[in-house]
C-alpha cells in the first residue's frame, strides 16, 4: 500500500480569514455533499430566533452590514486548504473551494428592524457549499449584535420613551476584542452616545464616537488630589472632567471641583467654555451622592457642572434611581451588564434548512420536526410581512376609528370620540409569514393562524389595512442589493420605531404583550402536513 504524504498544517496564531470561523461539521456535510454530486444544489435556510432576551417583548436585528461584508469578501486561501486536507477533506472539494466566491441571495430584515420570535430575519439562498459553510459565522455575528443593540435600548432608555445619555464602558469587560469592536457599534446603534473603545471609532467613524477623561490611577499618580485635577484642566481646559471618588467624595472631590473650577474663571473670565463641565463618581451610593453634589454644586453657582455615573449600572438599577429618588444623572457610564448582555447574555438566533430548489425551479420544502412541537420549525422559502394599524376615517367628521385590520369583518381598534384621537396610527399589529411566492395585499382579506399555541381563535380572517414586505434583498447572486444606510441613519431608525411603531404594552419591562406572529393557510398546511407525514402527528 502507498504512502499519502499529506503537508503538515503549522498552526499560526496570528492568522485569520473569516472564512474559517465554522463549525467542522459545516466541512464534513459540504464534503460529502460535494462527492455525491450535489455541488450545485441549491438551499434555502432561515436565521430566527424563539424567544426575545430578557424575556421582554421585542428584539432589534442588527449585524446585517457585517453579515453582507463577510459574504462579499468570502474566499479560501492556501492555508486554508492545507488545514483541510490535513482534516480529510477531499482533493476535489479543495480544488473547488480553491477558487469558490459567495454568488448567492441574502434577503433580511433591515438592519435595526424590531422584530419578534419565528419570523425569519434572514433568508439565504445558495449553493450548496455556500448555505452550510457560513452557518456559524452569520449566528455569530446577527446573534451578538441584536443581543446588545437590543439591550442598549433599554438600558439607554429608548424602550421606555426615558432616553438617557449612555457611554458604553465595557471594552475591558468584553468577551474578546472583536464583542468589543461589534458591541461599541451594536450600542451606538441602539442608542448609546459614545464608547469608550477607541479603534471602534476608528473603524465605524465618528458616529462610534470614542469619550473619556480620566481614571482613579490618575489622581492617585500626583501627591494630592488638587494637584491632578489642576494638571488635567490646565491640559485640556474645554474638556474638564472630573472623578471625584477616588479619596472622598463630598470632603475631597468635591471641594478640589469647586476650586478648579473658580481657577478656571479667574484664569479665563471671558470664556465660559473654559470650565468644569463634569463630575463623574463611581462607587458608593450613587443617588445619594448625585443629591447631595448637585445640591452642594447648585449651592455654589455651578448649576452647569453636569454629573455622571458609573459602576454595574443598567437599565434597572438607573430606572430605580431616577423612579424611586429623584437622581436623574447628566450621563451615565455602562459597562459589563451592556456589553456582556450579563442579565440575559445569548441571543439564541438559529440557522435552519427550509427548502431545497429542484431542477423545474420549484423549492421543496424541508423541516426539523423534534419530539416538541414548539420545535418544529416553519418549512418553505418564506416571506415577513408586517401589518400595521392605520386611521380610518368617515367621509362626514363622524367618529374616528383607528384599526390595523378588519377580524371577521369587523374592524379592529381604538375607537376615539370626536373631540380626542387616540396617537395609534403606524403602529405595527402582526407579523404575518408567507410563502415567498404569496403577496399580502392591503384591503384584502386573508385567512391566518395564530402560532401561539394558547391563542383563543386558532385562525381567523383578517383585512390588513397598512402592510410591509420585512425581507429586503441585500445581496442577489453575490452582488450588492440595496444602498446600506450609514450609522447615523440606523440609530435614527432604531429609534423612530420605538417611539412611533410599536406598542408600549410591548415595550413595557414587566410582562409585555406578545406580538402577534401569524401563518398564512398555505404555510399552516404545509407545516402541518409535513409535521403528520415526518412524526406522525398534529402541530394543534
């Protein structure tokens, strides 16, 4: 028997290539896919998620623009293929993956979309070796960013229509350098106003914008705490921030503040950029001390020294101060329980085969069935849609109703008399998921069914008023798509629908509403008729 000489692979710890961020078993299929001669097959798998985090009643999708940069530089080098041979993989598998580049289809939701539990976020369409290889890479990347760009809305208070000035502090904390990187961005997006991490901002600009001043070791370097708030200010005189806890708060800091701060004005009276601005504490009690300083502060003629916190805060924590003792600080400092995601740290988002495309140009539909029919997912090459209430109005001034939709052919909604309109209207109602092929169309009616498996009404008809096709195409065989909106565009989206697209019984912390996610009948029958055909059973 011959020898197989096989090059060694000489690990490197300082190599990447995106590409190789799977899990083996993605290799081992497309290996054994690719020998028995489905090459060119191609699939459909859908990216969803099952319940939101923190139990709370929404989510917000985010990590379409590094999904679609991975897939647009997507390539295999000759370290790569080293690696694999070594792994088993075949001679002509490497030699195709030698030259392969992503030529498929990702549609998605737009990026900072709300979205809710079984709706599709992202829909990928392709070859065969295409759709397995990215698998980990794509949960990787949308599951961590929607974790903390959903999480920055609450704890920057965007979810609760309180907006706080938050600075993500967390890059120390960060799993790693890129949660770090992604997780500043993720933040700014969902409403954060600065981080901490500088080569975030240089990799996602200005909009990541990096903020900070000084630390405990600072103060602690020079003999006295006057001596280092005098060398900062004399530094950076239109920037002066100060920490006032490193000794005691309201017997040292505090009283080092005043005197810089009366130093500034004596050494620059006609420039009144040329003060204080902040006061940041970072131990102890924290509303407390923000009443005791801003009192004291007040007491002295520097109303405008803003005060800031930080230490483990997060949206609960900041809510009980504000709430319960009126200590609604300047700005706040959030770092590990924002980029960790620490009450609520996985995401959950999977990536599952739903049809396969025959040769006629039909797809067939596929489907994991699992012993728990709450598993069972939603076979098909499918489309999100959104429907969102709309205020109808009568021809004669009469009563106003505001309904997302007619039930049974009575409308639904709030009904308001003719001196107040209830501020309803553009708010989304439902999901609805389609066959891909399927079109919703306003003013007609349609029968759906309700995936809540303690809905009242299993179906029911409905006329959707206002609707809204959720999967966008992005990339079309490998190619851009669509113009991807720039951060500030994003942030200004994420917080658009906040405040104006979603319910607040959705947004509420404790026991939210669920948002209505719906099947058509043509989903409803092929889910339940595969469901019977692979397990024996009903989904009802």
């Amino acid at each position: 028997m011959s020898n197989i000489n096989v090059e060694p692979y000489i690990a490197d710890e300082d190599y990447n290539n995106p590409a190789m961020v799977t899990d083996f078993y993605e290799f081992t299929m497309a290996n054994c896919l690719f020998q028995h001669g489905f090459k060119d097959k191609v699939m459909v798998f859908d990216m969803f998620f099952r319940r939101n985090p923190d139990n709370q009643g929404y989510s917000i999708s985010c990590g379409q623009h590094a999904l679609v940069k991975f897939l647009r530089e997507y390539h295999f080098t000759e370290k790569d293929l080293v690696y694999l041979r070594t792994k088993g993989m075949s001679e002509e598998f490497l030699d195709y993956l030698r030259t392969y580049r992503w030529k498929g289809d990702m549609y998605a939701f737009k990026e900072g979309l709300v979205c809710y539990p079984q709706v599709p976020m992202v829909r990928i369409e392709c070859d065969m070796v295409g759709a397995i290889l990215i698998e980990t890479y794509l949960l990787q990347t949308m599951n961590f960013h929607s974790l903390i760009a959903t999480k920055a809305t609450k704890i920057s208070g965007l979810s609760t229509h309180t907006p706080r000035n938050v600075m993500e502090f967390g890059t120390r904390r960060a799993q790693g350098q890129s949660a770090g990187d992604n997780g500043a961005y993720a933040a700014i997006l969902g409403g954060c106003i600065g981080t901490a991490n500088c080569l975030a901002e240089m990799k996602y600009g200005p909009d990541v914008k990096a903020v900070g001043t000084i630390a405990h070791s600072f103060i602690e370097f020079y003999e006295n705490e006057f001596e280092a708030f005098k060398a900062y200010a004399d530094t950076y005189p239109e920037n002066v921030s100060l920490l006032l806890d490193t000794y005691n708060i309201l017997e040292s800091g505090l009283p080092n503040l005043i005197k810089i701060d009366d130093y500034l004005i004596e050494k620059y009276p006609n420039d009144p950029n040329k003060r204080v601005k902040s006061a940041r504490i970072d131990s102890g009690d924290l509303a407390r001390g923000y009443k005791r300083l801003r009192k004291r502060l007040d007491e002295a003629g520097k109303p405008y020294v803003k005060l800031v916190a930080s230490n483990s805060l997060d949206e609960n924590t900041m809510a009980d101060m504000e709430l319960y003792e009126g200590a609604r600080f300047d700005s706040y400092g959030v770092g590990e329980k924002l980029i960790t995601s620490s009450s609520s740290p996985v995401f959950g988002g999977v990536y599952k085969l739903v049809a396969v495309k025959e040769d006629d140009g039909t797809y067939s539909p596929r489907m994991k069935c699992s012993d728990s029919a709450s598993k069972a997912i939603i076979p098909g090459k499918l489309m999100a849609w959104r429907i969102y209430d709309e205020e109808v109005k009568s021809s004669y001034g009469k009563d106003m109703v505001t309904g997302f939709l007619r039930l049974n052919g009575e409308t639904v909604g709030a009904v308001a008399n003719r001196s107040r309109i209830y501020d309803e209207e553009g708010k989304g109602q439902a999901d609805i998921i389609s066959l891909d092929d399927e079109i919703i169309e306003e003013g007609k009616e349609i029968t759906v069914y309700d995936m809540n498996p303690d809905a009242l009404h299993h179906s029911r008809k409905i006329t959707p008023l206002k609707v809204e096709k959720l999967l966008v195409p992005h990339l079309i065989n490998g190619e851009l798509a669509m113009e991807l909106p720039t951060i500030r565009e994003k942030k200004e989206f994420i917080k658009d629908q906040l405040e104006n697209k979603v319910w607040e019984s959705e947004l509420r912390p404790k026991m939210p509403h669920s948002h209505y996610v719906d099947l058509t009948e043509k989903v409803y029958e092929v889910r339940e008729a595969m469901y019977k055909k692979l397990h024996g059973g009903s989904l009802d």
